[in-house]
C-alpha cells in the first residue's frame, strides 16, 4: 500500500485532461462574440442538468464482479484488470438506467500501450473519454507497470464510465454548450461541475463495487489521499473532488450527485 503514489496522481490518473471531454468541447467550435458570459453558477441551471432522471434512479444491491489480480510488469494482467473492470461498471450503470427508465447503451474500451485513441493522442492521464465514438480509452503507464496499485487503476475505468452516463444522459452536451458561452473562470467552473460529477458517479459506483476491487487501501484513506493531491485546473480543488466522491459512496445514489445546483464553494 503506497498512499503518497495516490496522493501524488490521483487526480491525473482518474481524472479526465483536455483530450477527452474538452477534446469535444474543441469540436463544438470556438464562442462567438454574440455569445453571452455565464455567472458562475446560473440561478436555473438547464433542466437536463438540474433535474435528469439519472438523479432518480434509485440505490443499487451490492454487486459483485470478478476483478482478477494483476501482475507487476505484465501489461496483459492490466488489460485483463481493466476488461474486468469495464464489464463491472458496465453491469452496475445498466442497471441504474434501467431503474431510472433511461436507455443504456455500452460504450467501446480500448486499452493501449501507445499514446493514441480513437479520439486522438492520450496524454499523460492515461485514461479519457471520447464522446463523439462514445469509447473509453485506457493508455497503461509505465508507472501502472512498476507499480500496479489497483485503486488508482480502477478509478481509470469508473471515472470515465462517470462521463459515458454524462454523455447518454445528455448532459455532457449541455454542458458542452454552457462551456463555450462561458468567460474567463466560469468556464473553469463549468468544467468543474463536470468533472466533479464524474467523480460523485464513481463514488456511486464503488459503493457496492469496492469489496470487489479488493483497492488494498480503506475507504478513509483513499479519500485522504484524494484530497491531498495535486491541484489540477481542469479538475478542480482535491479537497471538492474528494467530497464529491465520498458523497457519492455515502449515499450509493446518482441523486447525491448534482454539482450543477451546488455553491460555488463546492466546485471551486
């Protein structure tokens, strides 16, 4: 158990960098001089945000996935690790939709040695979400070789997943929209509240998954580490990601995880 290597990566590891949700808001072109700048947090924020049904559906019985172990040095026991792990997300958030009266549909993983995806070059976060082919792609790091610590790998795949039910719930687009109008810091905050959802919808998911993963770590301490990591602009305070997060476990609901109504100070 190595916390300082959470501490130190957590947020780069788990967290999405700028090729993946931002590589669609790129896509989306650039604001127009029409456009006008949001507050930091609109009094009404729009309904597909504010009241999704995926806030409805409910908390989920434990579940129990077959993660395997992986292997120092072995990128094949990675992949396997990761697989596993996407067919353990991809069971728990089916189910969630299906509670919510939602549509689900799998994304695509593609898990690479190399440095490009199907939505261009994986940076060093080693992990984003393309939403446009609605694929999660895994880049293994040489770090993940030498040392495998399961949490910070795990939280690669849940993250992501967090962003594929943004993305079919439609509020990635929508957010996506509220991004470009956006000025200055407040387009820092809307990407924020993304990003610290993702982080409230893994939670979610670990609720009944963490016994699962077997992380060789307790929940406190994962949490700790979280909130001792370093800054990251697109992400957002350590210490709000890792309250987003544990919210999301506390309560085992995607209902505990609307950071588009929360304070400021909560997505800061």
């Amino acid at each position: 158990m190595r916390i300082p290597l959470v501490a130190a990566s957590v947020c780069v590891i788990a967290g999405l960098g700028l090729p993946g949700t931002a590589g669609a808001q790129t896509a989306a072109g650039a604001p127009t001089a029409q456009t006008a700048s949001l507050p930091h947090a609109a009094a009404a924020p729009p309904a597909v945000l504010a009241e999704n049904r995926i806030y409805r559906s409910g908390t989920a019985s434990p579940l129990s996935c077959p993660i395997p172990e992986i292997r120092e040095g072995s990128a094949a026991s990675l992949k396997t690790f990761h697989r596993a792990m996407a067919r353990c997300a991809d069971r728990f958030w089916a189910t969630r939709f299906r509670a919510a009266g939602l549509t689900y549909t799998s994304p695509k993983v593609t898990i690479t040695t190399g440095s490009s995806s199907v939505c261009g070059k994986i940076t060093s976060n080693g992990a984003q979400y393309c939403p446009t082919q609605r694929t999660v792609a895994i880049r293994i790091m040489k770090r993940d070789l030498t040392d495998p610590f399961r949490m910070n790998i795990a939280h690669s795949v849940a993250h992501e997943w967090g962003h594929h039910v943004q993305q079919l719930t439609g509020m990635l687009d929508e957010q996506n929209r509220l991004y470009w109008r956006a000025r200055g810091s407040a387009r820092s905050i809307v990407s924020h509240r993304l990003e610290m959802q993702a982080e409230c919808f893994a939670g979610v998911f670990y609720s009944v998954a963490l016994d699962s993963i077997d992380p060789g770590i307790t929940w406190d301490q994962w949490i700790g580490a979280v909130r001792e990591a370093e800054e990251s602009k697109v992400h957002g305070k350590p210490r709000n990601l890792a309250y987003w997060q544990n919210r999301g476990y506390t309560s085992g609901s995607a209902g505990s995880c609307n950071t588009w109504k929360a304070s400021l100070a909560r997505v800061s």
